[in-house]
C-alpha cells in the first residue's frame, strides 16, 4: 500500500516594489508554487474597500513566511510614516514574529536607469538595506533565475525547520489503499484533495500533437515558460480492469525525457500531482465571456524504468 502525505500548504507573503521586479516576482512566485505552497501579494489582491497598505499589513500577518525582495527603488512611501510599503510591511511580519528572507540586487548587477533611485529615495533605500543586513543573514541576487534558486533552496530548508508544518502532516484515507494508481483516480476526481502527491505508476505514453503550452497554465503548475512538454500517459488499475488516463509535463530534463518518446511506449515513472484554474475567453451567441477552466496534470520527476517490456 502506498503511504503518502496531504499537501503542505504555507502562506507566503512576497513584498517588493512591483514595476522594477515583476520578473523576480514572477520567477519567485514559480518557485513557490512549484512546491505547492501559496503565494500572497499585491498582485493577488483585487477589488477592496480597504486602503491597499491596510490590506497589505493584513495580508502579512495572516501569512507564515516573508520574502523581501529588494532592489535599486525604495518604492511608494506611506506620508504618516514615511517609510515605504515595502519597509512597513517588513516591519509588520517581525512585529508578529513571522520568518523573515531577505534578498537583495547586487548593485554591481546591471539595471535600467529608470529603476535606480536617487536623492531622497536613495538615501532611505541605503539606510533600509543597512538595517536588514544587521538584522538578518541576507542574500544578494543577480538574474530572475538566480533568485529562484536561491529562494527556492531556502524555502527548503524553512519548511523542514517548521514544526507546526511538520506536525500537521497525515497520511491520506484509507479510500488509497488501491496504491498509487488509486490516488491518481482520486485525483482526476477531486483534485485539490489529492494536489501535491508524489506517485510512482507503470504508464503507456501515448505521443500527441500538441505544439505549444499555455503560457498561463506553464505559471499555474510552477513550470518554466517556454521549456515544458507534454503527453499522454495512461496507467492501469491493479487488476488489470479500468484504466486513467492524463496529460504528463515535465520541463529542463524531463522535458527532453518525453521529447524522446516517438512512438507509444510503456515506462515506469514517478510525478507529482497538480492543477490550476485558469480564466479563459469563451465564444457564445451573446459574445465572448470570460469562463474559469481547471487543468489537472502529472509533472513528471524521476524515469525509474524505461521502455517496460509489454
């Protein structure tokens, strides 16, 4: 029987100043969601009646990790205080003791001119940085990628350092004890029950002619754009009387694993479970309308057996 674990979820809040980062968020926001945990920040907001730092500062504290993310603006500064967004919303998460990470732009790295602070902002920005490195042991970065890494090997290590994470973690119903095929039925079903679960499964691959992936549901799964492929693969129930079928992904490696597959083939593989919902353009009599879609699909992370025999 198959043991495994219900989905680790962490709130993780993200603060920086957004125009001049969008593509570190972006990146660090895959990495996030790659290891199915949820991001929060202003992006994911919406319409509020609230005051945008009010529901930043609430936003904070309900979440159990911070990331700050700093670069060469000290951004939007609130008039009371004078301090910036970003600056007050890490003071809120060490009010409530939440863990702190910080990173921080090489200044050596090169940046348009229009994203550099000067006079004022420059100061504040310079005496902000100076009082995160006495505070913590920060990190600096350079490309989107080189963030990514670093953030994603950090989260590593804080979601093994969290007790309460770890304590919470529970072998699923006894409704898999059909192993892992089992839970890959289930998911197809209900998926965000079974979002998350590592499985190991004897598939036939079945080549498709699907030519790109969505941008969209590449970000949605915490793939990297532009370097995802995909195909079908169907796995068989223990007795040999039903089957399930899905679309399996993989990027980098793996993405060039299932590149190789020419024809129809049997292998044994291991994946992780995931979906997400995407807003899409519908065509009706009345026009277009916007339509929410759910995409549930296998990232494919090990070939521990290729070309089964039949």
């Amino acid at each position: 029987m198959a043991t495994t674990q219900e989905r680790m979820n962490v709130p993780i809040f993200v603060s920086s100043t957004y125009e001049d980062l969008k593509a570190y968020r972006d990146e660090v926001e895959r990495s996030i969601i790659y290891m199915n945990q949820t991001i929060k920040g202003m992006e994911f907001f919406g319409s509020t009646p609230e005051r945008p730092l009010d529901k930043c500062l609430q936003t904070v504290r309900e979440c159990k990790l911070y990331i700050g993310i700093i670069g060469m603006r000290y951004g939007s500064v609130e008039e009371d205080s004078g301090k910036s967004f970003t600056e007050l919303e890490y003071d809120e998460a060490v009010k409530n003791r939440i863990p702190v990470l910080i990173y921080i732009l090489d200044e050596n790295h090169p940046i348009a001119s229009r994203f550099v602070d000067k006079g004022e902002g420059a100061e504040k920005l310079e005496a902000f940085k100076t009082r995160l490195k006495k505070a913590h042991v920060v990190s600096s970065f350079t490309t989107p990628a080189d963030l990514g890494k670093k953030v994603t090997q950090d989260l590593m290590n804080e979601l093994k350092k969290d007790r309460a994470i770890e304590d919470s973690l529970r072998t699923l119903p006894s409704d898999t004890e059909g192993g892992d095929y089992e839970i890959l039925r289930g998911f197809l079903r209900r998926p965000y029950k079974y979002y998350g679960q590592e499985i190991i499964l004897d598939m036939l691959l079945t080549p498709n002619q699907t030519s790109s992936i969505k941008v969209a549901l590449c970000k949605g799964l915490g793939l990297q754009v532009g370097d995802v492929s995909g195909i079908r693969a169907t796995a068989k129930s223990p007795d040999g009387k039903e089957s399930s079928s899905i679309q399996l992904f993989g990027e980098g490696e793996m993405a060039d694993w299932i590149d190789s597959v020419r024809e129809p083939r049997s292998a044994r593989l291991k994946g992780r479970l995931s979906y997400c919902v995407l807003k899409e353009d519908t065509k009706h009599d009345d026009g277009v309308i916007l339509k929410d879609f759910m995409y549930t699909r296998m990232i494919l992370l090990d070939v521990i057996e290729d070309s089964l025999p039949e």
